[in-house]
C-alpha cells in the first residue's frame, strides 16, 4: 500500500525554524521526483521545492535560502528544513512523489508561525 506521512509540523515563533520529514512506504523514492508543497488557508496549494531522481533540487524563490530540501533515498524519506519562519509560512504543508502517470500525495502537515 503506497502511502506518504509528513510529519514535524506544529506552532512555533516568528524566526524559528522546524524540519518536516515525508516517509514514505510502499514503493522506493529512489525513482520518484519529490515535491515539497504547501496551502494557505483560502489560497491555492503552491510549489515549494523539488528533489529529483538524479541532480540538484530547485525552490520557488519565496523560499529560497530559508528552506531546505533532501532526500534520503536509504530511509525512503525527504525532508524540509525551514529556518526564518514567518507568518506567511503558515500553511498545511503536502510532499509529493512522481514518477511518469504515478502522482501520490501525503495527508499533510500543519504549520502554524504566530507570536
């Protein structure tokens, strides 16, 4: 059974940061591109970073040089390490697996930024 969990997620401060983590099972990340997404409330989901199967990961320029992306290939996990956080960064945070016709998703992580 192909599932991703995403987990990490929670309430934290203005300026701290969190790492979410995306574990999959069910089939091997090591052929799938993994994709970082996140939803505002009353906003479109919106694309955050990518990790491919082979080469270097790319980020939406909201985030760049404050997240994070990696892939563990051996553990069949990837991450998302967010540092700066701010309120806008609060969102229900989603990864994504794609390989071809094949698109699974997780059930999501909430993360709440507020003082």
């Amino acid at each position: 059974q192909v599932q991703l969990v995403e987990s990490g997620g929670g309430l934290v401060q203005p300026g701290d940061s969190l790492c979410l983590s995306c574990l999959s099972s069910g089939f091997s990340i090591r052929d799938y591109t993994m994709t970082w997404y996140r939803q505002a409330p009353g906003k479109e989901r919106e694309f955050l970073a990518m990790s491919p199967t082979f080469g270097t990961e790319n980020y939406d320029r909201s985030v760049r040089g404050r997240f994070t992306m990696s892939r563990d290939n051996t553990e069949n996990t990837v991450y998302l390490q967010m540092n700066s956080l701010k309120p806008d960064d609060t969102a229900v945070y989603y990864c994504k697996a794609n390989r071809g016709y094949l698109t699974y998703w997780g059930q999501g992580s909430q993360v709440t930024v507020s003082s």
